[in-house]
C-alpha cells in the first residue's frame, strides 16, 4: 500500500510540477502522539496548474481548475488519504515558500514478524 501512495505522489509531482525541475522526497523518524512513525514530504515546484486548493484538495473528484488540461480522474488523492488511514497514518498538503509540500506519517511496525 505504500508504494501506492509514493507513486500517486510522485506521478502528480512530475505531472503538475515544472517540467525537468527537482522533486524532493525526504524521509525521517517522527513519533506522533507517542507513536513511533516515520514522516515523509515530497516537495516540487508547481507548473503551469498552480498550486490547487488545500481545503479541497483531498476530496473526492477534485481537480484544481489549472490541472484540467492534465488527465486525470481527481481521485487519487482521494484514495491516497483512505490508504493511508487504514495504515493508520495522516496526510496533510501546503504550500511553502512557493512550493507544493505533501507531508504523510505512518507509524512503525511494532513487534517481529
């Protein structure tokens, strides 16, 4: 399930962000509410799109008005989000400094397998 969310993220950087510009991934021990997790931010410069509406972004079938000329169905961050809330993690998206940042947490395995 995770390399679904990192494609769906991933793909919509290289889709939506400044063509041959950098995206950064970044990947860190993080305790959330005394849980033990990792948190990753992907981070890229948008295009020609913009940057899309933060308080929508997550809902189901949403596009930005800027990303219709793109494919696309507008759920796949819609279905990132319930992914990653069955993984009992948290997503949240913002803009920094001009750039589009997803940041996610998921916490880590307890016990052996």
């Amino acid at each position: 399930m995770l390399s679904i969310v990192l494609v769906n993220l991933l793909d919509n950087a290289a889709k939506y962000g400044v063509p041959q510009s950098p995206t950064t991934v970044h990947l860190r021990a993080q305790s959330l509410d005394g849980r033990a997790g990792w948190a990753w931010e992907i981070c890229n410069q948008p295009g020609p799109a913009g940057l899309p509406d933060a308080g929508r972004l997550f809902q189901k079938y949403y596009r930005s008005p800027g990303a219709r000329h793109q494919s696309g169905s507008g759920l796949g961050l819609f279905l990132v989000r319930g992914i990653l809330e069955l993984m009992q993690g948290t997503i949240r998206f913002e803009a920094r400094e001009g750039r589009a940042v997803f940041e996610f947490w998921l916490p880590a395995r307890t016990g052996s397998r």
